[in-house]
C-alpha cells in the first residue's frame, strides 16, 4: 500500500485536528459547561489576585493553591481584559493544546508521517485531550516545557532558560527538566575538559541557562517562606509529604515509572514497528541478558523495601484495583516499571528525564496525570527522532542536535 505524499499527509492532518478538536470544543459544550472537579477551585483562586491586571507581592504570597501562580494570574488577567469568565482560561487551554499538537505533529519533510503517528501517541495519554479545554494549570505548564526542551535543541538557550523559568512559575515539578538538560550538559562539558580540550566559555551557557532556570524555583520558596504558600495546606489537602522539606514516599518513583509504560512505552511499542521491536528484544535478551537481569533485581530490592503504596489516583491506579489481592497490585506496578527501566537504561538526556521526574515524584500524591508534562516531551523528541539521541559520554551516538549545529568553538 502506497504512503501518502506529503501534501497528502499536511491535508490529512489539518483535515484529522479540525474534526477532532471541533469534537472537543462540542463536547464540552462549547468551554460553557459547568465546573469540573477542581475548576471551580482554581477559578475562585484566580479572582482572589488583586483588581488590578499585575498582582500585588501580598497576593502572590496569599493565594491558597499548593501551584506556584502563574497560570493563576493568567487567568485573572484574561478575566480583568475581557471579562468572559471561565471561558476565556479554557479558551487559552484549548489554543495552547492546539497549538502544542501542530508542533508535534506537522508532517514536515524530515518528519513525514512520523509526526502523525507521535500525535497519535501524545493522544494516547487521556488527560491530554481531557484537560485541553478546562481550567486546569497543565496545558500552560506543558507549552512552556516544551517551548524550554525546543528552544535548546535548537540551540536559543535563553530562549530555552526563560521558557522553563515559566514553566517552574506555573507548576514546581516543572523544574526536573532544566536540572536534567543541566546535569547532562555540566557532565558533557566536565567530560571534555578531563580529555583535555581547552574550555570553550561560550559553549558554557549550554548547562549554566539551564541550570539558572532551575534554581528559580528557590526564589519561590523565599517568596512563600515554605515549599507553598503558608495558606495553601489549610485551604487544600496534601499528602504528609508535602509539608515537610524532606518528606518523601520512595514508592512514589514506582508508581511513576508505571504511569511511563502505560502512557509512553506501551504506545510507542504499538505505533512504531512493533513486530521489528519484538526481533530487537530477542537480540538484545541475548546479547545484554546479564545487564536486564541486574537492572531487574536493583528494581525488585527497591520496591520491596519501599514499595508502591495503595493509595493513588488515576487510571493506572484503576487497573491496579482490578486485581483481587496487594500482591498482585504490587506486581503489576513492578512489572510495568521494569518495563520503562529497561526503555530508557541508555544512559543520555531522555533516561536523566525520566530519572528527574520519577525522583521528584517522591514529593507528590502517586497520580498519573503528573505524567502528561514527560508525555508532551516524550512524543516531541520522538517526532524528531532524538529519543534515543544526546548521549552521556563514552556511549556512542550523536550528542547534539540534529536541528541545527552546535554551537561552535
């Protein structure tokens, strides 16, 4: 059978993301539809921010959410310009998800029908598509992750800093991905100097952006004098965990790292030449048993000593309980995070974001919508083609980007 021609694919697309976001906008009956779980919530939050269009210091400090508060002010801003209620907070959610689908899944000439393919994937996770049109923070923390993660594969790390610096102002968890393009980067410039090349300063600011990005999240912390606001546990349940600086539920890693198969790897599987994988994993049982065997009982130590806990939210925690015993909720937790740590073993920039992200997930309640952020990631990288790119030193493969060349010495 035929592929379709490029412009065949371009009609496809626009003609596919029309139809369903239509969809979308209809089925919410048009963003006019009543509060949905914490809308309400995080509306009333929003209209708590002064009358005037940029918040006080005192607002920013009072409000009673446990987010850091930008997505909050964008949305009193939009209530203070136009005056349309929780319309135009969902509107901006709805654009933002659009737009963050056309990044994806524009079938250019490099991509081809690869694009369309990863856009199905980033689909694949419900709360994408779910969350699109209501007024949540997740859309406006996902856009500017991905504006950071595009920006410095093609090389604007400003642009790069600023966008995560965003991102961190819209949700705290946000801060894993420049501590991650950081630690990669401060590694590959260490590892260049011990081999004896001369230190490029200007190629420096590869980890040092990033790094400024990341430590912007303190600044929050001095302004709340806390990890929140000091309001914020009295107004909203949080798990203990959260109220202390070093609370932490280790089996929180476990969790996430099944929420990765079932949202990432389990897709990509099905979509991209699952038959062709199967051969590959045959080969690399054979080749690398030793290696899957060690990686499989670290895994198994750590979840014994600190194991998934019962209470969680979500889908994944849905299929969990269909199970008619612990153990076997225990094991299916297992399994499915061994899965995404034998995906991502290879030690380069995508195997340190997940590690970041499943060790900030100690601090938080075991939900699998916190893994929407790494998903819109995920199928970004992968609609590039630079998954399995940006290795550490001392693995073979390409370390920079593909987009654009890098920096030059």
């Amino acid at each position: 059978m035929p592929q379709p021609t490029h412009s065949q694919q371009k009609y496809l697309f626009l003609l596919g993301i029309s139809a369903l976001y239509i969809a979308l906008g209809a089925w919410l009956d048009f963003l006019k539809g009543p509060y949905w779980w914490d809308e309400e919530f995080f509306w009333q939050t929003s209209l708590t921010f002064s009358d005037h269009l940029f918040p006080s210091l005192s607002d920013i400090r009072e409000y009673q959410e446990l987010n850091t508060p930008l997505a909050f002010i964008i949305f009193h801003a939009l209530e203070h310009l136009f005056g349309k209620g929780i319309v135009a907070g969902r509107l901006l959610n709805l654009l933002l998800s659009l737009s963050m689908a056309f990044i994806i899944g524009w079938p250019t000439k490099e991509k081809g029908g690869r694009a369309i393919l990863c856009l199905i994937g980033l689909f694949f996770c419900p709360y994408y598509l779910w969350l699109s049109g209501r007024l949540y923070t997740e859309m406006i923390a996902c856009f500017w992750v991905l504006m950071g993660v595009l920006g410095y594969i093609r090389n604007r790390h400003l642009w790069s800093c600023i966008a995560f610096v965003l991102a961190i102002a819209t949700r705290q968890y946000m801060v894993v991905f420049p501590a991650a393009i950081a630690t990669y980067e401060f590694i590959v410039a260490a590892f260049e100097v011990r081999q004896g090349a001369r230190i490029n300063w200007k190629a420096q600011w590869r980890w040092i952006f990033p790094f400024i990005a990341a430590g912007s999240i303190f600044l929050w912390f001095y302004l709340f004098q806390g990890l929140v606001p000091a309001g914020a546990y009295q107004a909203k349940p949080a798990p203990e965990i959260q109220k202390t600086a070093w609370g932490m539920d280790l089996g929180g890693a476990i969790h996430y790292l099944s929420f990765i198969t079932i949202y990432i790897v389990i897709p990509e599987f099905l979509l991209f030449s699952p038959v062709v994988k199967l051969r590959y994993l045959k080969q690399q049982w054979n080749q690398e048993r030793y290696r899957i065997i060690i990686i499989a009982l670290a895994l198994l130590l750590f979840a014994l000593i600190f194991p998934p806990q019962e209470f969680a939210s979500g889908n994944v925690k849905k299929l969990a309980n269909l199970l008619p015993y612990s153990s076997l909720r225990w094991s299916f937790y297992y399994i499915l995070a061994l899965v995404a740590c034998l995906r991502f073993a290879k030690p380069n920039l995508m195997g340190l974001f997940i590690f970041f992200n499943a060790a900030i997930m100690v601090k938080a309640h075991p939900w699998d919508r916190y893994v929407l952020p790494m998903v819109v990631v995920f199928w970004y990288l992968k609609s590039l083609d630079l998954v399995d790119q940006y290795p550490l030193p001392g693995i073979p493969g390409p370390r920079r980007s593909s987009i654009e060349p890098p920096v030059p010495s």
